[in-house]
C-alpha cells in the first residue's frame, strides 16, 4: 500500500496516481465510458479524462461530484483493494 507522506511533491504524484486509478476502476465497475462518467459527475469529459491519467487534481468540490456520481462516499474515493492511500 502506498501512502501519501505529506513531503514533498512525489507523495503528491503518487496521490494522484492512486485517486486516478481509483476512479477509473470505479467508472469500469459500473461499465461507464469517460464521457458518462463526466455527465453523471458534472464534469466535462476533458477534465475526466485528466483526472484519470493523473494529469489534474481534484479539489474538494471535484471529489464531492464524484462521490455522489457514482453514490460513494469522498472517503471510499480514497480507498484502495488492500486498504487506504
């Protein structure tokens, strides 16, 4: 399991990495392509698909629209297989 340390900007990188993953595997488990994903989100497709290559952050409000999106909580968003980021 990989944790964000707070240090630095490659915690930060692998954060991303994790929420994206994380994301994406939600949206396939739902088998929803990116742009119904992002409509159900309230979010555009472009900025989707940043988010799941990792290429954007996510602010809280972004997190928000996606946890009632897919009817999660911001928390479960966090959370991987084997525990939590």
């Amino acid at each position: 399991m990989i944790r964000y340390d707070g240090i630095g900007t490659e915690g930060t990188i692998v954060l991303k990495e994790e929420f994206a993953n994380r994301i994406k595997q939600l949206r396939q488990e739902k088998r929803w392509s990116q742009e119904t994903a992002a409509e159900i989100c309230d979010l555009s497709s472009r900025y989707w698909g940043k988010l799941e290559r990792a290429e954007a952050s996510a602010s809280i409000d972004t997190i928000e629209k996606i946890s009632k999106g897919f009817q999660v909580s911001a928390a479960e968003l966090m959370k991987e297989e084997d525990g939590w980021m």
